[in-house]
C-alpha cells in the first residue's frame, strides 16, 4: 500500500535549523550626580544598529557572539574592546534571556554589568551611542530579545 504524502508542517519546518547563538552583552554604567536633588542617577550605554545591518537602527546594548574556546567574560571583554576600544572590567551576570527572532534564529543572551573600564569610549562600529539613564529606556526602540530586561532596568528592579 502506498503511503499517504504528508502535508510539511510549516511550523517546523522552516528549512535548515540554525543553531542557538550564544551571545553576551555588557551593561556599562556610570553614575551621574543630579545638582538639584543631589541624588545621583545610573546611566547605561545603549548603542544603535547600522542602517544595513539585520534589524537596522534598533538599540541594544554593546556585545556580541562567544567565539568557540571562550568563556563568556572573556568574550564580552573582547567586544567591548573591538566595538568601543575599551578594556573593561566584567562584573557579575544579572540576566540570561532566550529569545526566537522571526527568521528562525534563537539567541541565548546574557548580561553582565561593567561599572570599570580603561580607556576612552569610542564609537567604532555603531550608527550612534549615547549614556541613557535607567528610567528612560523604554524611550529606545530596542532588539525584541532585550524587552523584559528594559523593563525591569527601567523599573529599578535588577540595579
Ligand atoms: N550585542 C547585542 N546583541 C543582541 C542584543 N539583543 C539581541 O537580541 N542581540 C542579538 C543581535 C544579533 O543577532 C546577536 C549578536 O550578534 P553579533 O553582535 O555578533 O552580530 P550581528 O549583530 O552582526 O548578528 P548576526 O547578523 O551575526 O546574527 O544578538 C543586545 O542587547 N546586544
């Protein structure tokens, strides 16, 4: 008997799988005081996409892909010296996120905070940067995989 042809399930099957891309970011703050209310305020270094980069012109925080052989400080260390010339000190990890993006692509992304680095920052690969403080985040048209965290920052829960 011949067997039925079954019908793709295009849910998924979407082609070649891609492997999970492990990813790390940094979260460089810096504490600015407020002369009025002699409070200070944290700001983080947010970073915008090139226009004909994959998902151009969204902000996300400096970082990138771990390299095989690489711990994920190690990495994020190097990006931040590829990316911005600095060489950062890595502190302590304070999200790890999984996300699927539309294109089949799913990131394992952790975030570490970096409150120490030497050098200057120098903008080397991005459409832009700028400090933004905490609370002011969600202003920025973020990467989709950065949303919750944005909102926890912004919110004062993980800082
Ligand atoms: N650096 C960074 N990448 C992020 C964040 N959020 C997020 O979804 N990503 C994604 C975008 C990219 O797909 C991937 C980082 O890869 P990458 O920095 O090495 O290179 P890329 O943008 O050229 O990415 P790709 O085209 O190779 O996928 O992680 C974030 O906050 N920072």
């Amino acid at each position: 008997m011949k067997e039925p042809i079954r019908k793709l399930d295009r849910s998924t099957d979407s082609g070649t799988p891609k492997p999970m891309r492990l990813v790390v970011a940094g979260l460089i703050l810096r504490h600015a005081d407020s002369a009025e209310s002699g409070t200070g305020t944290t700001e983080v270094l947010i970073c915008q996409r090139k226009p004909d980069q994959p998902m151009s012109l969204k902000w996300e925080f400096p970082g990138g892909k771990i390299e095989p052989g690489e711990t994920a400080e190690e990495a994020l260390a190097r990006e931040l010296d590829e990316e911005l010339g600095i060489s950062a000190t890595i502190g302590r990890r304070i999200a790890q996120i999984r996300h699927k993006y539309r294109n089949g692509g799913a990131i394992d992304l952790q975030f570490f905070v970096v409150d120490q680095f030497g050098g200057a920052l120098e903008n080397r690969i991005f459409n832009d940067m700028r400090w933004s403080p905490l609370t002011a985040l969600p202003e920025y048209d973020f990467l989709a995989a950065d949303l919750g965290l944005i909102r926890d920052l912004s919110e004062g829960r993980l800082l």
